[in-house]
C-alpha cells in the first residue's frame, strides 16, 4: 500500500469512526481536550485506535531522511 493510500486509509477510518464516537465524547467532556486522556484510550482501549496507531506505524517506517 502506498503511503498516500495509507493516509486516505486513516482518514476514512477516522471519519467513520472516531467523529461519532460516544466513548471518545464523553473523555472529552470529562477532560477536556487534554490530548493524553484521549490517546489513552483510542490506543489502549478502542480496536478503531489500535488500527489507526498501525497504520501510523507503517507511515513512520517508510519516511526517508
């Protein structure tokens, strides 16, 4: 997959996703939009979130320079 495929990949799946999600409103309410809070949970808690950060991931290793 290439890396701009990729980042289409995680904004569709953001889009999809995240905007709508309940959990991720409710940390926000809670805390505010203290980043920390948030990644916690999209990345630790939410399968959405682990898909993403793999993504993520890949676009790290295939950076040049």
């Amino acid at each position: 997959m290439s890396r701009l495929d990729t980042l289409h990949q995680i904004t569709r799946i953001s889009e999809d996703n995240c905007k709508g999600c309940k959990q991720r409103a409710e940390i926000i309410r809670e805390h505010g939009h203290i980043h920390f809070y948030v990644d916690r949970h999209c990345t630790k808690v939410c399968p959405i979130g682990a898909e993403l950060k793999r993504l993520g991931t890949q676009l790290e290793g295939g950076r040049k320079g």
